[in-house]
C-alpha cells in the first residue's frame, strides 16, 4: 500500500453504484489520476463538498489494487462555473492519465486560481499537450488560418470550417 499527499484540481466526479463515486483530479506530482471514493454519495460524507469540479484540493491517495482518494481539503473555485467547466471538461480529454509535468501544472493551476481561461490559455494547454497550433493549418480546408481545434476530430478547424461541422460547444474550443 502506497500513500501520496499531493494538491491537485479536480476535473470531474462519477458516480460509482448505489454510495461510491470516481473523481478525476490532475495532481501537481502524480499527472492526472481517477481515484475511488467510498461512500462519498452518503449525505454524511466528509470527502463529498471538497471533490466538487473546479475545487483545489490537497489529498491523501493510497495505491493498492486501485486507487482511492481518502482524505482532501479544498478550496473553492473563485471563477465563474460556466466558464470554468468546460475548460475542466477540456483538460479531462487532452490530458492523459500519469506523467507529472511541472510546467503543465502550473499552467493548469494558475488558469484556475486567477480565472484566466480564454484563447491563449486553450493554445498553450495545446501546445504543451505536442498538438503546437503555430505551425498548424485547417483539417478541412488546409488554410492557415486556424480559429478552433475539434475534440472528437482532434484537429484545428478555421472558422468556416467550424460552422460546416455544426459541433457542440463541449466539442469545440476557440484558440
């Protein structure tokens, strides 16, 4: 059994049964983890308040056969919710789980603590994640001037190409 404190932001919470739940959260030293939460669903559970979306939280993870999230505090989320979920929602697809990265991390962190989630912020999660929008042209139409980047589709779309596809706004960021 290994335990790890960390601080992290959580990205998501599913439920897991009839009292159980699954929280994602992107963790300063382990990358991104889903960890199991036992009775967090319980009206009288202590962890369920501090693993909403959006919150930062320092934790207790212990690894066994799974991972599972004990103990957290948090801190509420100061930015505007519809704001902040979809670029919670953004993370949760581009980043894969594991692998620490300390300049991805404080990105994320300071995105969230002062708000900052806009264009620029999108690009350079993009651009940290290998898909570097500079260089990057239209999957469609091949022009150089790229407006959004398709989750489902991984590419970048120029703005006339965006409005052909007709994608939801979860599936579609403006770099």
């Amino acid at each position: 059994m290994i335990e790890h404190y960390t601080e992290g932001i959580v990205l998501g919470k599913k439920a897991r049964g009839e009292t159980d739940g699954a929280v994602t959260i992107y963790t300063k030293d382990l990358g991104k983890v889903t960890a199991f939460t036992k009775s967090s669903r319980k009206i009288t559970s202590k962890i369920s308040g501090h693993i909403m979306p959006g919150n930062s939280v320092r934790l207790r993870i212990v690894e066994n056969k799974t991972i599972q999230a004990i103990d957290a505090l948090s801190e509420k989320a100061k930015c505007d919710m519809k704001l902040l979920l979809p670029f919670l929602n953004f993370l949760d697809e581009v980043i894969p789980h594991g692998d620490e990265d300390p300049q991805f991390w404080n990105l994320v962190k300071n995105a969230v603590e002062k708000c900052d989630i806009g264009p620029k912020t999108y690009r350079e999660v993009l651009e940290i994640s290998g898909f570097g929008p500079d260089d990057a042209h239209c999957g469609n139409c091949k022009k150089n001037e790229i407006a959004y980047f398709s989750l489902p589709d991984i590419m970048f779309l120029c703005t006339n190409c965006s409005k052909r596809f007709n994608l939801r706004s979860e599936e579609i960021v403006q770099v």
